[in-house]
C-alpha cells in the first residue's frame, strides 16, 4: 500500500501527516512562517526532507482560493505572499514527487465524502467553524467549486446591507469561532490572550449567565445562515467543522438554534423543509484525509476514490 505525505496549511501551523488511504502513520505540526515566501518554502521542504523516503506523492490543504487542476493561486487566504502564482510550480523547487493542492474548508468537504459524515450523501455541506467560516458544497456527488473557485468561501456572507468595508458584518466576524472565545473572555472579564475555548464551555456547563447568554446568540447568528444554506442547495447533511466542533456542547447549541428557527418557518408546515445538522466525524483531520482524496481523483485512482463516479 502506498503512503502519502499531507500538508496542512494553516495561519498559524503547518499540520502535517504520513498516510495512506487506510489511515494515518504518523502527524506532527510545526509554526507557519507567515512573513515570506522563501521561510515558508524551507519548513516545507524541511518536513519533505523528514519523510520523502518513504512516500509516493504529496498533496496539500491550503488556506486561498486554489485552482486544484493547476495548482495556480489566486491568493494564498492569510499567507499574504502567496498571490497569483503557480503555487504547484513553486513547491516542485522542493518536492520531487506528484504534488496535489486543494483549498482548506473543499478538502475539509472532500474529507467529510471519503470517510465522514457525508460518505454516501450526494447533497450536503461542510461547515468548518474556526478563525474564519469555510467549507464546502457537494451537490449531486460532486464538490462545486464556482466560476471564480471561491464557493463555499462562506466567510465573505454579508450579514446585513452594509458596505462590503464593513467587515465587522461579515460572517466571518459574527461567526468566528476564536472571536467567540474573545467576545467571552472580554465580556467575563478574563484575559483574551490566555482564555480559551475550553474555559468557556466549562463556564458555560457551570451556569455562568452571561457565558450561557453569549454562546445562546451565536448560535442563532449560525443557525440564521444554515437556514440560507438549507433554502439555496436544500442539502441532506450540514456537518459542523472546526476545533471547536470536537465540544459536543458546540455543536449540540447549533442544533438547538436551528431547530428552534425551522419550527417557526411556514416551510416547515409545508413539506417538512429542515435542515440536519451533525457533528464531524473526521474533525481536525477532515482536511488531511480530504486532501489525499484529491489527490486519489487527480491521479485518476479509480478504485480507491470511488465516490464520484
């Protein structure tokens, strides 16, 4: 069986892993090198170098909007010096194996096909909920990608009329799961910078008022948007992503929000409209199993990467 080597690319580390179509070997992480190209290139070829050996192709999960065919992007997503260029081009100064690359939240979404929850569903979504708000759509057994690459860049949704300046009203400001975490921490009183996801839920779990007030609003702010997603492609499935979906009480808060709004829709009464959203099975490592699945496809492995068909 072949073993592969996975990249992925973050703002702020770089997860890597040796798999195979089965499972994965071996992972680590390093700090992204956000300030130039030429150090982002050298952690990379620092962690090929560790494992080249012992692969037989390479695939990544990037941050940006990424043409896969190519391995052309437009813009690198927080690695500001990744803009219009052939990326694929840039990293075979590197590696010496087959390179695939594929946008974050789509291999999120492809991962979620493979070996997840949406395994077997011909319409649904990957929500991924971190930083920001990506993802995916498989409509009909394949992941659309959109004129200009960028559907499922869900961070970019207007939540109201304003100017696209007013980025405090983008989704990826109301819905970021670390500005929720920022939001708690300033209105508990606690230190944004050493307060994380985990004391929040446990101030949640404790009855804390206002902690139970903060996370009961973003999950209506989440829960408004499932709703567009749900009236637009009318999917099976909504999977929840992200670090923070590994909290069963994160994703059980967005069920309930969802629930409550259908009950009151009138599509409801009339043909039982509802969205179904679960958590991820795949988690952190949706992007790692998703990106060797594009890799399978582009290779024109048939008889592993079997789903699109």
């Amino acid at each position: 069986m072949k073993n592969y080597l996975i990249y992925d690319v973050g703002g702020s580390s770089i997860k890597y892993a040796v798999m195979n179509e089965e499972e994965i070997l071996t992972k680590g992480k390093t700090k992204t090198p956000t300030n130039n190209m030429e150090d982002f290139m050298d952690a990379i070829g620092d962690i090929y170098n560790e494992f080249k050996s012992d692969i037989s192709g390479v695939a990544f999960s990037m941050p940006g909007i990424i043409d896969s065919s190519t391995g052309y992007a437009v813009h690198g997503g927080s690695l500001e010096f990744i803009h219009q260029m052939n990326l694929k081009e840039k990293l075979e100064e590197k590696i010496d194996r087959t390179i695939v690359i594929e946008n974050d939240g789509k291999s999120a979404a492809l991962g979620e096909v493979w070996k997840g929850k949406l395994h077997g569903i011909k319409d649904g979504i990957a929500l991924i909920i971190g930083t920001g708000i990506g993802g995916g759509v498989i409509a009909n057994g394949q992941l659309i990608k959109g004129h200009h690459l960028a559907a499922g860049e869900f961070s970019m949704i207007r939540t109201d009329g304003q100017s696209p300046l007013a980025k405090d009203k983008v989704f990826a400001n109301k819905g970021s799961a670390v500005k929720l975490v920022k939001r708690a921490a300033e209105a508990l009183g606690e230190d944004p910078k050493h307060y994380s996801g985990i004391e929040f839920f446990k101030e949640i779990k404790a009855g804390n008022q206002k902690a139970e007030e903060l996370f009961s609003q973003y999950c209506q702010t989440i829960a408004a948007q499932i709703m567009n997603f749900q009236t637009m492609f009318d999917p099976e499935l909504i999977v929840i992503g992200g670090g923070m979906s590994e909290e069963p009480l994160f994703v059980k808060g967005i069920q309930q929000a969802v629930n409550h709004l259908f009950a009151e829709d009138f599509m409801t009464e009339i043909n039982g409209f509802q969205a179904n959203v679960v958590q991820s099975e795949l988690g952190n490592e949706a992007n790692l199993y998703g990106a060797l699945y594009q890799y399978l496809l582009k290779t024109n492995q048939k008889d592993i990467a079997d789903n699109f068909e």
